[in-house]
C-alpha cells in the first residue's frame, strides 16, 4: 500500500527499478552523508592538525558514529530538527549526544567547528553524487555491453538504411549498433571521469574563523588535505559560501548526452520493430493491447524516452540554476539539489528500460533482406558514381529520371547498363552484377575497427 499511495513514481511503480538509489539520495542518504563529513573532520582536526588530544581508540570511537549509523540515528535526529528547526545543526547536537555516550564530552564542543552548513551539506552532496554515478555507470556499462554485443553479433547482416524515413544507402545492423556504441562510450569517459568537488572553507569562503583562531596553521592547505585525503574529492578553494557547483553541471551535462542518445536508440529501436526487422519476444500472460489482442507493443522503448525525456528536462534546470546565486548564497540550491536523487533515479529507470527492451528482440533476418531485394533503386548511387568516373553524359540526371519516385527492376538497370558507351565492359559486368545485400560499403570493417579501439 505504500507503494500504491506514492505520490511519485520513484517510490511507487518504479520503486523497484531504483531501490538501491535510497541509500544515497534519500533523506536518510543525506543526513547519513552529513554524519560521516561531520566525524571525519571531528577526526582531522584531532589527528591530522593536533587541536586536541585525540589518540587511536578515540578516534575509531568518533569514526563510529559513522561508520555504525542507522535509521534509528536519522530518526533521533529529525526528532532535534523539530526543536532546532536546522537540519545541519540537529546533525550536529546528534554527534554531541554521542560523544557524550562515549565519554569523549571534553571534545564535544569541536564539533562543527568553524563550518558553515554550507561546508557539510556540499561536501555530503559530493559523496552522493560520487556514489551515484557509480550506480548509474553500472547500469550504464550493461547497456553499453549489450549493444556492443549485437554489433558483433549483427555486423555482417546487411539493412536497408533510411534517410528522412525514406529507403536510403544499405548498411548492416552491426554499424548502425556501433554508431550508437561510440557515442555512448565517448560520454562514457567524461561522466565516469568528470573530479566529484568540495569546498570546506567556512561562511563565505574565506577561512574567517579559521584563520581568527589559529592564525599560524595554513588553513588552505588544511583544507586542501581533509577533502582529498579524508574524502577523496576534489578541494576547491575560490568560492563563496556555496559550492559553485560547476562540477555538478558538468556531470550532468554528460548525462544529458548520455540520456538523448538513448532516447535516439529508443526511437531507432521502435522503428525498426514497426518495420518489421526485429521481433519481441512474447512472454506468457502478457497483453499488449485491452481490446486488440494481437498487439506486442515496444513499450519498453517507449517507456525508456519518456523517462530519458523528464531526467533531461530536471538535469538541464539543475546544470543551470545551481551555478547561480545571490551574493555569497541563498537557498535556492538547496532546494532544488534536494531532487539529485529525482534526477539519478529517472535516469537509471530510462537505462534499465532500454536494456530490458534490447534483450527481449531478436533479428527477422528475412523481413530485412526482403525490403533490401524490393528495393533495387538504391543501386542507383554507385550506378551513377561509375558512370560519372568513365565519363558518360549526365549520370545523375539519366539515374533520377529512372528511378526518383518509381519502383524499378534490375532488369531496368541491366538494359540501362548495356546503353552505356564510356563504361568498360568488364565494369559494365560488375554493375549488372551489383546487388543491394552486397553494396555496404566498408560497414563491416567500421565495426572491428571500432572493436579495436576499445
């Protein structure tokens, strides 16, 4: 019944499509995340700076306020956000209690020291997202394997291509996979590589209070250290209170990309499944249709665009709104990163959709070579290419009038053929020869010579 209640689909129908995103991105992710940036600079300002006395089992005791924090914990702590009515803050007593359970209170008062909200809440947002991309780039890798697997599977079975929907110059099924397999694995490397960044640099990016307090420890450096040592992400310095976020849309930026050449693979897909060239598997008890029953609808496809279409349409407003701020900060970003998960979460169910759709079609080899033998016109381009390199009188001109709008044999082409005065005769052969299974270019070796890059 929760489910059914949702009032968004990522809880409810595509709960399950997701589940492994709530740890990260739900309101317990983040107040997780918030408890371990929390304990971690509680630790660094001990160990690593020397502020206080700190030694190992103290320190493995403030780790584990992380390291064994529940739903239990998150709970106790929206029970403080009720009276503080600050979520960061109510992190922030938490640990307090915790410390004091641990009988570490002599170094309570440590906590939070010298942080802005803002330095916690960027640098948890940095950890999801980290842990984020790494759920969605295993998805991201199934797809991308499974389309690489029908280029090689496919890359000798010749298809007619189409251009502006209309028959077009032949190609095989592998390249046109292929063609979609580069472009993913050239998004690949700048999702997958783009730095995760943090700025831990107090109010307004300054080290203010810092700086007032310890005047001769290099906070910079400081800084520096705790977020590419302790949380392995890229420091930034030059900031105002608020992460600039470029990181964030660059990342997403590349999603973008990532989600409309699916969504081109999911429209490419489902025209070829109405033409004919692939057949859907048929799965017991299933309907396609509530009053034609003959229907099997790509309706994986279709649910892959949409849900490609709405993740687009959320991530173009993130990449943009969070680079953008009113002086040193307002709210406005926490706001709308509060729907990072949101975003993720449609873009794995667009992934999943689509691969679910790819592994339930198989090739109808003889739908394809039958559209290829009806449509003998398309050997009018090397017909007319030939004819231009020995010279006869307009070629492209004498192939049009035969052919634009008609349907012809190979029989038309043949005495076409015969007429022709400058072609040798020995070429004249391999043109009537000439047939449109076998006129795909150099299609099969652009497939190994992808195959050998990668």
């Amino acid at each position: 019944m929760e489910q059914l209640t949702a009032l968004s689909v990522l809880d409810g129908r595509y709960a399950k499509l997701v589940g492994e995103l709530g740890d990260i991105f739900s309101e317990y992710g983040l107040i997780r995340h918030r408890v371990h940036v929390e304990t971690c600079w509680l630790v660094f300002l001990g160990r690593d700076l020397g502020l206080f006395d700190l030694n190992g089992q103290q320190a493995e005791a403030v780790a584990g306020i992380s390291s064994g924090f529940d739903v239990q914990g998150a709970r106790r702590i929206k029970e403080i956000e009720k009276t503080t009515n600050h979520d960061v803050k109510a992190v922030e007593y938490y640990i307090k209690e915790q410390l004091d359970r641990a009988g570490l209170s002599a170094i309570r008062e440590w906590t939070h020291f010298a942080c802005t909200s803002e330095d916690i809440n960027n640098t948890a947002y940095a950890l999801m997202l980290r842990a984020g991309r790494q759920q969605a780039a295993e998805t991201f890798g199934l797809v991308l394997e499974t389309i690489e697997s029908m280029a090689r599977q496919y890359r000798s079975v010749p298809m007619m291509s189409r251009t502006h929907g209309q028959p077009a110059t032949p190609t095989t099924v592998g390249k046109e996979m292929v063609n979609f397999a580069w472009r993913l694995r050239r998004e690949q490397d700048r999702f997958l590589h783009a730095p995760v960044e943090a700025k831990f640099n107090g109010a307004s990016g300054n080290f203010n209070a810092h700086a007032f307090v310890f005047p001769e420890i290099d906070w910079i450096d400081a800084s520096r250290r705790f977020l590419s040592q302790s949380l392995k992400v890229e420091p930034l310095l030059f900031t105002t209170q608020i992460n600039p976020y470029n990181y964030i849309a660059e990342i997403l930026h590349a999603m973008i990309r990532i989600a409309a050449v699916l969504i081109d693979l999911d429209r490419d897909m489902w025209g070829y499944i109405s033409l004919g060239y692939f057949r859907q598997k048929v799965k017991e008890g299933e309907v396609g249709s509530s009053t034609m029953p003959h229907k099997v609808n790509p309706i994986d496809f279709e649910n892959s665009e949409g849900n490609m279409g709405v993740a687009i349409g959320m991530m173009e407003h993130l990449s943009v709104k969070l680079l953008q701020s009113r002086f040193q900060r307002d709210l406005s970003d926490s706001t709308v990163l509060r729907n990072l998960g949101a975003v993720f979460g449609y873009f794995v169910i667009g992934m999943k959709n689509c691969l679910k759709g790819l592994h339930k079609i198989d090739i109808n080899e003889e739908q394809i070579s039958g559209d290829l033998a009806a449509t003998p016109e398309l050997l009018a381009e090397p017909l007319q290419t030939v004819m231009r390199v020995f010279g006869e009188d307009n070629p492209y001109e004498r192939l049009k009038s035969l052919t634009r709008g008609k349907k012809v044999t190979s029989g038309d082409f043949a005495g076409m053929i015969s007429d022709l005065s400058k072609v040798p005769e020995a070429h004249k052969q391999r043109m009537k020869r000439l047939s449109c299974d076998a006129y795909t270019g150099m299609a099969e070796r652009l497939v190994d010579a992808y195959f050998k890059t990668t």
